[in-house]
C-alpha cells in the first residue's frame, strides 16, 4: 500500500487518482505524520460495500438461528403464498 501526504494530495490530487485507478491499490493518507484516510478507487468501495451488505445479512441469519426465530419450508412457504397472493 502506497502511502501519501495530504500536503501532496492536495497539490498533486490528479497524479495520486490516476495512479491509484493504474495501481489498483488503496493510498494511505497521513497528516502530522499520523494516518488520516484511506483513498480507494470506485470499483473497490463498490466491491466492498457489496461484500459488508452479504456479512451483515448473514450476521442477521446466524442472529435469528441463535434466537429461534426460524420457520419451516412449509411454513415459509405459506407465509410467502399469503404476502405474494
């Protein structure tokens, strides 16, 4: 991972974006020497937020087992008869 000063992002901020559309790898930004923000092209954070939608919606499942709040396939089954009805 490539690491910046925001002093260079905010003069050079079209060299770091190209560079990290041709890298493909997120740049780390710092300022007082310490980590500020992380600079990620589009098609990652799409990727990213796509793969913290499924584990939340597995998180929610596993919840649900672990709280018994679980149907049958029949039940199911005539749940969603009833709601696409």
């Amino acid at each position: 991972m490539r690491t910046e000063l925001v002093t260079t992002l905010k003069r050079k901020a079209s060299d770091v974006i190209t560079r990290l559309a041709n890298d493909q790898e997120p740049v780390l930004i710092t300022q007082y020497g310490l980590p500020a923000a992380y600079l990620i092209d589009v098609q990652m954070f799409e990727s990213m937020q796509s793969r913290l939608s499924l584990l939340e919606g597995l998180a929610r499942g596993e919840k649900a087992i672990l709280e018994n709040r679980v149907l049958s396939h029949k039940e199911a089954k005539e749940r969603m008869e009833r709601w696409l009805a």
